[in-house]
C-alpha cells in the first residue's frame, strides 16, 4: 500500500498569554447571577491550564463586550461569526508559517478545520488568497465535528496521498473558542469557560517516498481507528444558540470513557496498537480525559508530558490541539512508534497510529 507521509508541522497562539489566575479573578464580576463562585474557583483551579490565548483583547473594550458584567449575554452569534471571519484567517497563516513548509506552490489540496466559525466563503477560500496557493487547489472543509477532527482532517490527507502519491496536502485546523464563551451559572459553561483557549495548527501530508528535506519530518501515517461509545449521546454538544456557540458537557463523560475505553482501544486497535512504551497523544480534553486514557492504556506519566503541557500553556484548543502536541513531540529527535487519541461530541473516540523514521 502506498506511503502518505506528515512532514511538516506548525502552531500558532494568538496574543499574549493570559495567566488562568488573573483571567479567573477579571471573570468574577461577569458570572451569571446565581453563580458560585466557590466552584468558580475550584474550577479554574483544577482543570491544569496555567495560560490561555485568545484572538480578543480579553481585558480591553472587547473583552468587555464579549463578557458584560452581571451576566448579560453579550453579541448574538452574527456578530460573533463575523469576528471569526476576521480573526481566523490571520492565526491560521502563523500556523501555516510556523510549520516552515517552503514551496506552497505545489499544494494540490486544502483540508481546513473549525468548529467555532461558519461563514461562506470561508477560512479555506481566504487562506487560498493569503497563502498563494494554486487556484486550482482542491478544497475540503470538515466542520463542527469538535475536539477530534484533526484526526479525520489527516485520514483524508492520507487516502488523498495513496491514491496519488505526486498529491500534497496542506491541513489546517483553527479555533476560536473564546468567542463563544459563556459566563454560567451551570457547570458545563463555568468549565468551558475556564479550559478552552484559541490556537491554529497546520501539517502538509505527501505521498511517494520518505522526505528528505531539511525542514522535514519524515511521519508515517500507519492506520487510524474510529468509534462511537453507545448510549452517549447525549454526554457532549456543540450547537449555535442566540448568542454563540453552547457546550453541553456531562459529569457523566469521563465515567463513560473509563468504562469503555480499554476494550475500545482493542476493539480499535487490535494488535497494531503501539505499546505502552511508545510516544503517545492524548487531546487534552481535561486533566481527568488524560488520566482516564492513561489509565485504559497503561501509560507511565512521562508519556504524557507533552500531551499536559499543551493543556497547561493553552488550554483545550479543540481541533488543533493534538497537531500542537505532535509538533511539541517531533521537537527533539527520536524514531519510533507514536499513537494519537482523541474524543469529541457522540461521543467519539478517534485514533491514528504513525511511525517516526
């Protein structure tokens, strides 16, 4: 079977980094009434983000009117997604730029990646123009499917490459999460509220031989996994309300994960399933996600440093957040077997296998 090879990867933050500390205490005054700020508090304390990046001037004018005081609702969904439509594309070209691809000319094909922004024309029409791309480059959009599309951003990327193995294909995950972020009073809001950061992540996947350029990886795509965890339905949703987007999470999800995941990974899996010595990428859904994936795969803490320093330094960056962590990965040099997990709204569990030469 034909090679599909991930041989660049890149991510950008936007603005300054803002300290979970500070950004809690500014949230304070502008919690829902009725809201507990005790478990506020614990919250923001317990869901191992030290930092968070947003595409807004969090303490500005624009903070302010994302985040009224006293819980009111703030801008509707227009105008929310018209600030998306402004603010994406930028973050995206860091994203592209930080991957440090080269020759952009011979991208055949465009895969891009949200959840938090719908506008047509949309991101991947304006990344055409601002990154120069072919006019003929053929376009993908794969769409609110949340916190695991990277991963099936990468299975077409590969179908695309063993069917043409001359095919490049430039994917392109962006997120904008905080601006949709709501101020309570439930727990599902107060906790996305204090999790989710914005950030873009960008990988150009090849056919043909193993790359040998100086700015190349050389990552194997070796197969990939997909599930639906009965009956959960119902644990996570993404919809378009009256003003933004609205998270439901359940305290149920992790109970579910635990119960589920292990005979999942093998029904997934099955003997391809790297060891637990391998390099592994768990998206950083919370800290209690982590641990229930390490748990079900047997996984030491050292294998998941990069995967709790990406929770730690930007928060649940939803679809990019596992490309971040593979290019935290592919920062030092080491070969060998790599898995990635990854869980979104159904719920979902995704899994890709690769191969670092």
């Amino acid at each position: 079977m034909a090679n599909a090879w991930i041989t660049h990867v890149g991510h950008a933050l936007p603005g300054p980094a803002v300290p979970q500390q500070t950004f809690s205490a500014w949230m304070e005054p502008r919690l829902a009434p009725g809201t507990s700020l005790a478990r506020w508090r614990k919250f923001t304390e317990r869901v191992g983000v030290s930092f968070r990046h947003s595409v807004l001037d969090v303490f500005g004018a624009e903070g302010n009117a994302f985040w009224p005081i006293a819980g009111k609702p703030g801008p509707g969904t227009g105008e929310r997604s018209r600030m998306f439509d402004q603010r994406a594309l930028p973050l995206a070209v860091s994203a592209v730029q930080a991957a440090r691809i080269g020759d952009l000319s011979r991208v055949t094909h465009l895969v891009v990646v949200p959840c938090t922004g719908a506008v047509a024309p949309g991101l991947d029409i304006q990344l055409v123009s601002a990154l120069e791309l072919p006019r003929t480059v053929r376009r993908t959009m794969i769409a609110f499917m949340g916190c695991y599309a990277a991963i099936p951003a990468l299975r077409v990327a590969r179908d695309i490459c063993r069917a043409d193995s001359s095919a490049q294909v430039l994917v392109v995950c962006c997120e904008l999460s905080s601006l949709h972020l709501q101020a309570g009073p439930h727990d599902d809001a107060l906790l996305a509220a204090c999790l989710f950061g914005d950030g873009a992540s960008a990988a150009l996947v090849r056919g043909g031989e193993a790359p040998d350029g100086p700015d190349s990886v050389r990552v194997r795509i070796i197969g990939d996994a997909s599930a639906l965890i009965p009956d959960t339905g119902a644990h996570m949703t993404w919809h378009a309300g009256d003003h933004g987007f609205v998270l439901g999470l359940s305290p149920a999800i992790t109970g579910s994960l635990s119960a589920d995941l292990a005979p999942l990974c093998a029904e997934m899996l099955g003997k391809d399933v790297p060891p637990a010595s391998a390099r592994w990428i768990i998206h950083p859904g919370g800290p209690r996600i982590v641990d229930v994936a390490a748990k079900a795969l047997g996984l030491d803490e050292q294998a998941l440093v990069c995967s709790r320093r990406a929770l730690s330094d930007g928060g649940n960056r939803s679809s990019g957040t596992v490309l971040a962590i593979l290019a935290d990965e592919l920062a030092t040099p080491w070969s060998g077997a790599m898995g990635m997990f990854a869980f979104g709204p159904g719920l979902t569990a995704e899994a890709l296998l690769l191969e670092r030469l």
